[in-house]
C-alpha cells in the first residue's frame, strides 16, 4: 500500500502576479512583451509584470476600438469597423469597464483638419476618451493629454499625463504615432 504524503509548505506562497506588461516600442510604434527581470523571482522565464499602469494606458490607446457607423469619421474606417473581439463577450459597466481600446487608428491615413478639426484635437479627444476609464476605476484623478501634430515628418505625439490623489504625476509618457495622410 502506498502512503500519501502532504506537503504543508506548498501552496503557502503569495500567488505571484501575472498580468504582463505591454511595453511601448517606439521604433516600431507598437507594443510588445518583455521577458521577466532576474528579480522577479516568482516570475522566473515569465513575461515582466511590474508596471499595471503603463499596461492599461497602452492598451487603452493602442488597441483599435470599434468604430459605429454614425460616427463623424466612420469614412476613415474604408468599411473595416475593427474593435476587440472580447468586447462582445463581457463589458462590465457596473465594474466600469467600457469598449478596449481607443479610436487613434482611424487617424492612421487622415488628412491634417477632419471634419473642421485638426487631426490633434481629433487625437486629444479619442486618447482622452480611451483612459477616462482610469478615472472611474480609481487609477488616477485626472488625465492630461496634449497631441501634436508634425505634418513635415508624418508624425503624430500624444504626451499622456496621469495624476494621483494628492496631485502628484503617477504616470508621464510620450507617444509618436506614425501616419500616412491621404489629404490635406
């Protein structure tokens, strides 16, 4: 007969966290995953996990949200609504959770004044719009986004600024987006 053995250390550990940072790649403007540092040791051959807010303003901004057909700049879409697929399973509004992602790829071959407005007050908008979320689930206090413009060099840059309750700057990145405009 065989005897069973319990093992009390097992199982006692802290569950390590997992969510993987989504890493901003400038050169190839996307994100992108990094492998976990040496001093993640619950995380030994994972991908890192350090940094839960940059990962949520990135994927906030840079995951193409689904754009409806009565939206001002549906044209820019050549037909192809795009938006996460997860969306249409589980949105919990109650949780405020809203639609991943953010409108910014509509804005990918546009022309510098969409619709009387320049395309950084478009940008502004939809990355304000993308991480309002933030706000709701208690990340952050306020959001600030400044967008500009660089037609000369086909170049788009959002500077993303998040504000902790004592108004102290948690979160201060700069975005280039590259675009290719079909008009003027």
């Amino acid at each position: 007969m065989i005897e069973a053995q319990l093992r009390k250390s097992e199982g006692c550990a802290p569950d390590p966290f997992l969510n993987w940072d989504s890493i901003w790649n400038s050169t190839a403007a996307a994100a992108d995953w990094r492998l976990a540092d040496l001093d993640e040791a619950q995380n030994v051959g994972g991908l890192r996990s350090k940094d839960a807010l940059h990962t949520a303003v990135v994927l906030s901004l840079f995951t193409d949200r689904r754009v409806e057909v009565d939206h001002p700049l549906f044209w820019l879409a050549d037909g192809d609504p795009q938006g996460w697929w997860g969306d249409s399973l589980d949105v919990d509004a109650g949780a405020h959770e809203t639609a991943l992602g953010s409108l910014l790829w509509l804005l990918a071959r546009a022309p510098m004044t969409i619709a009387g407005q320049s395309v950084s007050d478009w940008a502004r908008h939809f990355a304000e719009e993308a991480l309002a979320h933030l706000i709701a689930q208690g990340a952050c206090v306020r959001i600030e986004v400044i967008a500009e413009a660089h037609e000369s060099r086909g170049r788009l840059d959002l500077t993303v600024r998040l504000f902790g309750r004592d108004g102290a700057n948690i979160f201060d990145r700069k975005f280039d987006l590259v675009w290719h405009q079909v008009g003027q």
